[in-house]
C-alpha cells in the first residue's frame, strides 16, 4: 500500500527507454502527462485508488500530478516512457475531453492497435535529434496522436485497469466532478456513506497523499486548464475552481507551479 509519497519537478518533454524491473518504493507526483508504451514484460501501478496492470503493446496515458506508483514488475520488462508538459495539453479547447478524463485522475490504458503503440518506437529514435526534420515531423505526430484520441478515446479501458480500492476510487471519482464545491469531509463522508475519520485516514493510505491535497493539486490543475483556455478574471477562475478566497488560491497556485496565476497565464500564452 502507499503510505508516503514525494513531489519532483516536472519533466518537461522527454522521450526514454525503460528497461528495468525496478519499482517504485513511494508514490510520487509531477506536474506532466506521463505515456508509457509497454513493449514487452510486466508492471503494475497504482493510480489515484486504481490498480493497473496494462498488457504488452498496450499504451498507458495518466495525469502524473495525481500519486502514482509502480509497485511489481517483470524483469523482462521493456518499454518506451514520454512526458509531456500539462500546458501543452491544457492550452488545447479541443481536447476538453480528454482533459477532463486526465484531470479526474483516472487513466486511460490503449490497445496494441493505437496509434501510440505504432508510433512510439519511431519517436524513440527522433527524440535526440533536435532541429532536424525528423525531430520536428515527430512533434507533428505527437500532436496528431492526441487529437486523434481526443476525437475517439475509448468510453470503456480494454482488461488492464482493475477496481484496487473501491472506496478511493469513488472517492477520486466524486472530487473529479464536483471539486468546484465547498467540499468538506463530512459532506464527501455521508455522500459515500462511512464515517469522516475512516475516510480521511483511509485515502492518506491508500493514495499515498492526503483527501485535502488531493483535492488542491485537482483544483490548481483545472484552474491551470481556465487561466489557459479562456479571459476569465483570476478571481473568477478561483471561485470557479472550489477556492474559497483569492488568498488561499493564489498561496495554492503558486506552491504547486512555481507561479502566480498572472504569471502562469503570461508565460504560457506567450510561450
């Protein structure tokens, strides 16, 4: 079970191989899209209450800012891992649903037949080579993939993603859609229908984080996703987003981005 987990910067946009069977001794979080491509061999994660154990040439797409960690693998585990940053995706209105999907903290786990599966190995090879026109068809393709996906991802995850703990998962699940809410334990509690300490210390164990930090790293990520997609006023996104002052937002913001929202929305459209 998780019981701690680590926050590390964000990785940017990087393209690697995995061929390790190391795991992962704590959950960890980063503010990226994380891809993972599982070309041959075994390993399983946890996610936000989920257990996932994604099949060989099956493709693995997860928001990474929720708690996640590989907890078994195979030691002929071979595959090919992408980062990218959430902007990138954000700053993008066409893919809302594949935001929304993402952002709620559940997966999404893809056939050997995606268009990432046929992909990836060949975006491996152009990844080192900035500048030159393979580098920047590859880019082209990253960008068609998810639209594509955007466009026509599943309504339903091929055999993979199991229940894990049924009690964190509708957890996540609520938050997902109601985190604009003044949201408490106890209102969460009765909705599930278990008693608030039970929850609160339940989900810290199994999530790896607290109920409330969770709650915050999903209302800053749907608050990055406003201050990129529309003009609305700062306090607007705030209050749109479950915060209850424009202090508590902004103290919020800025620890998890390294930015105030001003600054955030400056440089990422400038960007």
């Amino acid at each position: 079970m998780l019981d701690a987990y680590v926050t590390i910067p964000s990785l940017n946009f990087r393209i690697w191989r995995r061929e390790e069977s190391s795991t992962m001794p704590y959950a960890h979080v980063h503010a990226d899209i994380e891809v993972n491509y599982f070309q041959a061999g075994h390993l399983s994660y946890m996610l936000s209450g989920r257990k996932v154990v994604p099949v060989p040439g099956s493709t693995l797409i997860f928001w990474a800012g929720v708690p996640h960690q590989s907890i078994e693998a195979s030691r002929d585990l071979r595959g090919i891992w992408m980062t990218l940053p959430l902007p990138w995706l954000l700053r993008r209105q066409s893919l809302s649903r594949l935001q929304a999907r993402l952002l709620s903290g559940a997966p999404i786990l893809l056939s050997p037949q995606s268009d990432f599966a046929r992909l990836m190995p060949r975006w491996a090879l152009d990844y080192p080579h900035t500048g030159s026109a393979d580098f920047e068809a590859m880019c082209l393709e990253i960008e068609s993939a998810f639209l594509r996906l955007g466009a026509h991802f599943p309504q339903s995850d091929p055999a993979g993603i199991t229940t894990g703990d049924a009690l964190i998962h509708r957890t996540c699940d609520l938050m997902a859609t109601r985190y604009h809410e003044d949201l408490s334990a106890e209102s969460i509690a009765a909705t599930l229908g278990v008693h608030p300490k039970y929850l609160l210390s339940r989900f810290r164990k199994v999530a790896g984080v607290s109920l409330w930090t969770y709650l915050t790293q999903l209302r800053v990520a749907h608050a990055q996703r406003l201050l990129l997609q529309s003009d609305a006023k700062v306090l607007d996104v705030a209050f749109g987003c479950g915060f209850q002052s424009n202090s508590a937002f902004y103290a919020a913001f800025k620890k998890l981005t390294g930015q105030t929202p001003v600054e955030y929305r400056k440089a990422r459209k400038a960007g």
